[in-house]
C-alpha cells in the first residue's frame, strides 16, 4: 500500500535550501535537512507515499504510473505521467565514499550528446544537474548520493512545460525515501522495485496494466531517451549493505 510515516527522524521546517558547493558535490549532506530522505532517518510528516520497495514516492494526485519490466521480469522503472510529461524517481547502490554521480552525468552527457540531443550543465538544489533537449522535448536529470545508494530522478516533456514539470521532478525527489537492501550490492545496479497488491485506486488500473504479468501499454516518447538502467563497470566494485 503506501508508506505513511516512515519510523525515523523529523523534518526540519523553516530552513532555507543551499546549493551545494564543490565539497557536497551530490547533496550528501543537504539532503539529510531538505530531503530526499535515507529509510533510517526519513521525517515524520505524514505525507502518503506509494511503497514500491527501494523508494517509496510521493506520488501526485492527477498522475498515473507506467511500469516499465526489463525483458528479463523485474521492473526497470515506475513512471509517473503528469500532463505536463513524465517523472522518474530511481534508486541505485552507490560506493560508501560517493563520488558515483559525478562519473555518471558526464557519461550520460556524452551518450545523449552521440544521439543528438543538445545538452546543457547546470546547478540546482543538489549539486550537477543535467538538461537534454531533443526537438521540442527536453529532459532534466538530477542526482542525490545517500548512505551507499544514489537516487536519480528525471522529468522529460514538451518544452513549454518544462518549468513546470521540472518543480514537480524537485518537489517528488525531495520527498521520495529510499530504503536500501542490507545486502551488498554491484555498485551502478539498480535497487529492486516490487509493486504492492492494495495499490491506491487513482493509481491502480494503470500501474497492473503495464507490470511484466499484463499486457504492456508502455507508450514511446519522442526527444532525449534516458536509460533506466546504468552501464556496468568491470571494476565498478560492490555497494556494501547496512551493518
């Protein structure tokens, strides 16, 4: 069902966000005041989030959700349709010293640049961000490093409402709580996604329409394609678990 009042810790009201400067260069720190939020100290807020595992979302009222299954079975993503385009919020296990979002953006940039989309580096709430626009599409990835685990969150639509849709992506990733496995993990593999039985019924019909069981409904979108997964690495190492 949804997640309701994660166990541990307060948010902080009242403070003003900072960017974070070149020592924080993935949020680390911002985010244990502003949020995102790790499961062992996520706020006592009340805010209802859908439970899908290794994030729990804060999900908008007027959207529905697209799963997306790899060929193997397990689900790649959960995207959240908006009318103004589509956000998605992903979880992956991250060495202990961090360092992992500032190899992963410039490889993203290089590939979305080979495909022909125009990009553009900036900064925002949690250090490097990453904007793509391919025609009238645009996309903005943003990252945040947690303990072991970096949780990535892209909004993708027409230009016209990209302000719009990229203050919701903000608004969604700094109240998602992602809940690491205690088992050790490759480094870059994307935490498990698991889809609960007793869904919220906004939500519902679209979400089991769209799982590896049921008949897919997983429409393509034009402009810059993000992967929903990360390139391996030989040496890439493994995310310990929680001790």
């Amino acid at each position: 069902m949804v997640a309701t009042e994660p166990a541990r810790g307060r948010h902080r009201k009242g403070r003003i966000a900072q960017v974070p400067g070149p020592g924080d260069p993935a949020g680390r720190r911002h985010h244990q005041h502003h949020g995102p939020w790790d499961g062992e100290n996520a706020p006592r807020d009340g805010r209802l989030r859908l439970d899908l595992g290794s994030v729990q979302l804060p999900v908008p009222p007027n959207a529905t959700l697209i799963a997306e299954p790899d060929p193997s079975g397990p689900l790649r993503a959960v995207h959240v349709m908006v009318p103004e385009g589509r956000l998605t919020v992903s979880a992956f296990a991250a060495p202990r010293t961090g360092g992992l979002w500032t190899e992963l953006v410039e490889e993203l940039a290089a590939q979305l640049h080979n495909e022909g989309a125009t990009i553009r580096r900036d900064r925002g709430e949690w250090g490097r961000e990453l904007v793509a626009r391919n025609g009238d599409v645009v996309a903005r990835v943003v990252a945040v490093e947690g303990p072991r685990w970096l949780l990535r969150g892209v909004g993708t639509g027409p230009a016209q409402h990209a302000l719009t849709l990229h203050g919701m992506l903000r608004e969604m990733v700094r109240g998602t709580v992602v809940v690491r496995s205690p088992d050790p993990l490759p480094v870059r593999s994307l935490l498990p996604l698991e889809v609960p039985d007793d869904v919220p019924e906004p939500f519902r019909d679209t979400l089991y329409q769209t799982l590896p069981t049921r008949p897919r409904q997983i429409a393509g979108q034009d402009g810059p394609v993000i992967p929903m997964m990360l390139p391996q690495k030989a040496d890439s190492g493994t995310s310990p678990g929680r001790s």
